[in-house]
C-alpha cells in the first residue's frame, strides 16, 4: 500500500514521460478543487512546446484508462489536471492499511546507516533548557529513521575532558567522594561546578592543584582516572534520571564522550599533515576550509591543534568523522545542534572531505534549531535569572498537567490520574518543542501547550483517548472491525479517510528533512478531522449495523495512526483522559 498520491503519480508519469521523451514528474500535489491535482504539465509545456492545457490533455489520453483508481479527471485553469479518487479505491487502500502493522507506511528502499548526535550535556553540569530541543529533536529524528528501516546509532556525545576536570576533581577530593556523591546525586550539578570554579579564580594553591591535577589526568595517572570516573558516573546517573522523565530513547550504551576519541586526535593531525592540509598559523596547527573567511574577508583558520601541544575541539569533532565513517560505516551522520554552531560544523565537513574522509555517498547532516524563548521573546530564564533546570521544567510540567486532566476528568483515580498526567505534561512539553520549525525560536507559554483546544499535544492525546472510550463504552474489541470495507457516503467520512491515507506521505515529508514539525501538522490535521466526523457522524447511534461498523472500522484507524505519530514524536497516547 502506497499513499494514493504516490499511486496517481506513478500512473501518470509513463504519460508525462513519453511527451517529454524522459522522465518528467507530474508534479501531483493536494488541491482544494479536488482529491488530488497534477500541475506538471505547466512545466512541460515550455520543454516541448504548445498551451498547458494542450500538454494535459495529452497526458491523460496517453495514460489510458485510470478508472481502477479515479472517479474523474478535469482540465482546469492554465493546465491543471484535477483529479478525484474512486471511492472504492480509497475503500481498498483503507482496508489494506488496516491490516498493516505499519498502517501503510513505506520501508527505504535503501535501508542506510544513521549516526545521530545528539543530546550532548556536560559532565558535573546541569542539563538546562537548552539541552531540551537538542534531546527530544533528535530523540524523534532517530524513531523516524528506524521506522522507516534505517539501522539508526544513537551518540551522546558529552563534555567528559579537558582542562575544568582539574578543578571538578580537586573540588572532589576537597568536599569527600560521600559528600560529592550527595551533592550530585541531589542533582546538584551547578552548584558544585559553580563552587570548583570559584575556588579556582580565588585560590592560587587550588589553581595549582587543578592544573596538576590534569596533567595527571591526560597522563593516564591511575587514581586520577578513577576519580574522573567517579565525577562521570555521578553526571550520568543525573542524566538517566532527566532521559527517564522526559521518555527518551538514550541509554547509557549510547554515550560516546570526548574521552573516547582521545586516542584518534594525534592521528587526525598527522593525516591531515599527509594530505598536506596541516598549516602553521600563530604556532597553531590549523586547516584553511576553502571559502570561510573571518570579519576582514581573510582565511578562517580551523584550529586543530594549539600552540601549547593541546588540541583544539576541532580535533575531537573530526576524530568523531573517522570514527562514524571508517570504524561504523555511517552512510548518514546527523548532528542534532543549535544553529549558532553552524559555521563550525561546516568547517568540519569541509576538512573532512577535503581530506578525503567522506565523499559523495556519506551524508553530513547539521539539524540545526532556534532557541527556546519567555513570553518577553528573550532567552528562556528563571525569574532569579538563572538558566532553568531541565528537571526543574518537567516536573512544572507535569504538576500543571495534573491539574488540568483533574480539571477535565474530576472522576479519575488518584494513581490513573497521576500516570495520565506525567503522559500529558512530558507529552506537552515535547509537542510544544517539535510542532514548529525547528530552525526558528519559539516561545514557552505553558497555557497554549497545556490546552486541550489546538494545536498541542493534549488535543491529540485527547483525540485518541476518545477514539478508545468509543470502543470501552459498546464493548468492542477493535480487531473485530479492521476487515470491515468502510462506507464512504457522507463528506466527513471521505474526508477522513482521504487524510488516514496520506499518512505516509507525512512520515516520509518528516523524516526526508528531519522535520518533525511536518508530522504533528498531519496529526493535527487528522485529530480535527476525526472531530468533525464524530460530531456529524453518529458512531455507536449509528443508523444500522453495516453504518456503525464502518464507522468503528475508520476510528479504529485513526487512534492507530494517531498512537503510532505521537510514538514517532516520542509522545505517549493515554487510552483515557
């Protein structure tokens, strides 16, 4: 089963193609005149000569006879070819969709290798706002590949070295590893991060120690280690606990920190040496990217290894390339980051395949995001000013959804309401994050996310939620009715069944451009057409069985394909609110 757009197009284009003596593309998008409407005889009336509408109908005599899958086509306009399904067409996608486990959504026809990075927080430092579009961006990205049958590897890629982890581990040994083990295990990260970097700016005997104490560590000295590992499994155990509630895929499986690569930094720089790419610059080791240059149009350095003998990150995000290419055989390498490190990921693609370290079959991906903003449209603070705690956020998040389920549903049980209201509060949280643009700031008003009226995540849980009370309430197991040929005779019911269909297009539109914002239109899109079809289109009070049957058959279809787009967002779909 193919999204019925995709079917009318691959009908048409043996037609296009034999005017255009080559491959043409019939150009099938939706239309407000129609089902579906083929533009693409505008574009090859201007290769092969004559009126729009002369092409057109050129095309549909070409393409034969096409009434398995339309009820009618019409020339309209300049060249427009309206076109309007056979409902039995619909009827038979429908049911072929029903009785798929992946509700008619296409596999790659070119399963390939994904490496996503993404998430990335700091170690002995608190996961902030900041860390929340990086994580549920591309926490999404990775359901979507893997859905779509991509092999998909998850990165975590966090701060674990470099020269702070001097001061953290003196801080350590100064406060205990119980008292540190308190402190962080709290989730106190800031503060004890905070009070290093004081004691280093004010102490002159504990900056010593610190700088000593990272030649120990880069030495491989062996209690130094085991400190620093102490510092690293603290940080993680915070992480894991804000990747439990916000209902993340990563694991501690999926960490690949700085530290790793440390052993590929020397090599990176002697290959680039080899590749003649290696400039002295400043005492630098650096590599001049074609085509980037500073304020005063003269070459942009990338710094590989300083003058002091110590490397630049350049270095690290470079190792991280031949790692993910030559080492796992990465046919698409995504980083999840924020759009202010745009330039620099484009430098590191640059060397990279300047050095010849990928080519033309690898993807380098930047999914760059905007910013999350307050309702003053300036970066997202406390009112203390200080960044806010991602926990701190989602804990808000799900205190405010409780209210507002008890609000909805005053009935619940207390332990049902709680499950229900940590879905809706993480749940609002991520829709409010993944519905727009990802390149564009958006602003954090927890009234717009938490309604259950629009565009959010509630509306959708809430959609689905009723689709199950319909099936609690008669009794009926929904199995029963996914064989069911549904009834196509009211609008509502067409409308509906029209938009199920497109819901590969949707997860195909999402994923092509890592967009996710595209899906939760669908979802959206679908939850309002559900609502429109409930409310003109009695389900239970149907008027006889064959009617009511078809009518359980497409709610059946549409809380599946709702509970599978949520999943794909990372988004749970609660059966009652």
């Amino acid at each position: 089963m193919a999204d019925p757009f995709l079917t009318v197009a691959e009908r048409l284009a043996p037609a296009f193609g034999s005017l255009a003596g080559g491959p043409a593309d019939p150009v099938v998008r939706p239309s407000d005149r129609a089902d579906a409407q083929a533009n693409g005889a505008l574009a090859l009336a201007k290769t092969v000569g004559g009126s729009p509408r002369d092409v057109a109908r050129k095309v549909l005599d070409a393409a034969g006879d096409l009434s398995d899958i339309l009820s009618s086509t019409e020339i309209a306009g300049p060249g427009f070819i309206n076109l309007v399904f056979a409902d039995s067409f619909v009827v038979s996608e429908l049911v072929r969709m029903s009785v798929d486990a992946r509700l008619g959504v296409r596999s790659a026809a070119r399963p390939g290798r994904f490496i996503v990075d993404y998430s990335a927080p700091n170690v002995a430092k608190e996961m902030h706002v900041g860390h929340l579009r990086s994580t549920v961006i591309g926490d999404s990205i990775v359901r979507l590949a893997r859905f779509a049958g991509h092999t998909v590897v998850r990165e975590n890629h966090i701060g674990d070295w470099g020269t702070p982890f001097g001061m953290l581990i003196e801080h350590l040994i100064d406060l205990g590893e119980k008292e540190a083990a308190h402190e962080l295990g709290v989730g106190d990260l800031d503060g004890f991060y905070k009070e290093a970097r004081r004691k280093f700016e004010e102490s002159d005997g504990f900056k010593t120690r610190a700088r000593d104490r990272v030649v120990a560590l880069q030495g491989g000295d062996a209690e130094t280690l085991r400190l620093w590992r102490t510092l690293v499994s603290l940080s993680t155990e915070y992480f894991n606990k804000v990747y439990r509630q916000l209902g993340v895929l990563l694991t501690d499986d999926d960490i690949m920190g700085e530290s790793a690569y440390n052993d590929l930094l020397a090599p990176v720089v002697e290959r680039l040496r080899d590749a003649g790419l290696l400039r002295v610059d400043d005492g630098a080791e650096v590599v001049f990217p074609d085509g980037f240059t500073n304020r005063d149009n003269e070459p942009l350095p990338m710094i590989v290894r300083k003058g002091d003998g110590g490397y630049g990150y350049a270095a690290t995000d470079l190792a991280t390339v031949i790692d993910r290419v030559e080492n796992k055989g990465a046919t698409a390498m995504l980083y999840v980051v924020g759009a202010p490190q745009a330039q620099h990921l484009q430098m590191v693609e640059a060397v990279s395949r300047m050095a010849g370290w990928i080519d033309d079959t690898v993807e380098f991906n930047h999914v760059a995001f905007g910013s999350v903003l307050g309702s003053d449209r300036k970066m997202l603070k406390s009112r203390s000013g200080e960044s806010i705690k991602l926990i701190s956020l989602l804990d808000e998040a799900v205190e405010r959804a409780s209210a507002a389920v008890s609000e909805k549903n005053p009935t619940m049980p207390e332990e049902e309401r709680s499950r229900v209201a940590n879905m809706v509060g993480i749940g609002a949280v991520k829709y409010a994050d993944l519905s727009g643009d990802r390149i564009k700031d958006y602003i954090f008003d927890w009234e717009r996310m938490l309604s259950f009226d629009g565009n959010t995540a509630p509306y959708l849980q809430y959609a689905h939620a009723r689709i199950c009370s319909i099936f609690r309430r008669a009794g009926i197991d929904r199995a029963s009715v996914r064989s069911v040929e549904p009834l196509l005779g009211d609008p509502h019911e067409r409308a509906l069944a029209m938009r199920l269909l497109r819901f590969d297009a949707a997860v195909w539109d999402a994923l092509d451009g890592y967009q996710p914002h595209k899906l939760c239109t669908y979802l959206y899109d679908l939850a309002s057409d559900f609502t429109s079809f409930y409310e003109h289109c009695p389900v239970l009070k149907a008027v006889d069985e064959s009617t009511r049957d078809s009518r359980l058959h497409l709610s059946d279809i549409t809380a599946r394909v709702m509970q599978q787009g949520l999943d794909l967002l990372g988004i749970s779909a609660p059966e009652q609110m």
